[in-house]
C-alpha cells in the first residue's frame, strides 16, 4: 500500500502490508504542503498551484474561481484566462449554473450540490476534504451528461483551493 501527497505526488510512506490490491494508492497530505496550507508563507497559492501535476482551482468565498493550474484545464473547456471571477459551476459546465440565479441558487444547488457543501464548509472549519464524491450534471461536448467526481480540499490564504483527483460518465446518466 502506497501513499502519496494528493496535492504535489510525492511519495510519503509505502507499507509492507498487502491489501487486496498491492497496486493501490491512498492519498494524504505531505509535511510541506501541510505547512503551506497553515502557514501560506514562501511562494504565493498561485505559484503553488502552478507547481503539482494534480488539477487544482482557486475558489473566494462566492466560490468564484480564481485561478486554476495546467492540469485543471483538461477537464474545463475555457482558457485560463477566462475563468477568473467565474461561478465554478459555470467554469466546470454544471447544467445547474445555466438556471434562474445561476451557480449555487438553484434549490438543487442549495439541497444537492456536494461541491458547494465541501468548499463551504472548508472555509468555515479549515478542514481540509479529501476524496469526496460529488454527482455533477455537466454539459459537454456530447451533450448532458451525469459526471461523477472525486474532490479534495485545502484552505490557504483565505481561499480554498479545490482538487480534481478523479472524474467519470455515469453509464445511462
Ligand atoms: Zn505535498
């Protein structure tokens, strides 16, 4: 069993101990990226960010997107820079976003949307989330699509910053 740093891939410990699957990999958090997200000394969330090879975004507090690194691209349809100050629904192509209110007004947004409910409550504990899974209904390419994701959180400098470890189509969603 292997565990690597979620945030920057660096391998933190390796048991002998095997699991069903000796292949399998566990995520936690690096002393050093720790140490960023308590202290935000040294280099800014942005160079962070730019530096792993995991998709992460920069949400405020109106879960308005910041930033986001190279790997965050590959799952968002706009150029980075676009999506500063965008709704992350409407960065992510959440099918809810495009209702009355936009992003987070929906009443399926305010009952329903895991995303919002783990970077909410992020900020308000300072606890960070760590594989938790959110069914999204995102537009793509082909049309509407019931997407299942894997998110992990941090806060670092009054922000927080949002982690894609995994995204799939629900088969007949
Ligand atoms: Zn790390």
């Amino acid at each position: 069993m292997k565990t690597i740093c979620g945030w920057c891939g660096r391998a933190m410990a390796e048991t002998a101990e095997v699991g069903p699957d000796p292949e399998a990999v566990t995520h936690g958090i690096c002393a050093e990226c720790a140490a960023f997200f308590e202290n935000n000394r040294g280099v800014g969330i942005r160079e962070f960010i730019g530096q792993l090879g995991a998709p992460v975004l920069i949400l405020d507090k109106d879960i308005r997107v910041e930033a986001m690194n190279l790997a965050a691209g590959a799952y968002v349809d706009l150029r980075l820079p676009e999506i500063e100050g965008l709704l992350v629904g409407d960065v992510m192509e959440c099918a809810h976003a495009r209702l009355p209110g936009g992003c987070g007004n929906a009443g399926v947004c305010v009952m329903g949307c895991a995303l919002r409910r783990i970077v909410m409550e992020t900020f308000a504990t300072g606890k960070s989330a760590e594989g938790v899974e959110a069914r999204q209904e995102i537009m793509t390419g082909q049309g509407l699509r019931e997407m299942r994701f894997w998110f992990s959180t941090a806060l670092a400098d009054g922000r927080v910053l949002l982690r894609i470890d995994r995204a799939e189509v629900v088969e007949g969603g």
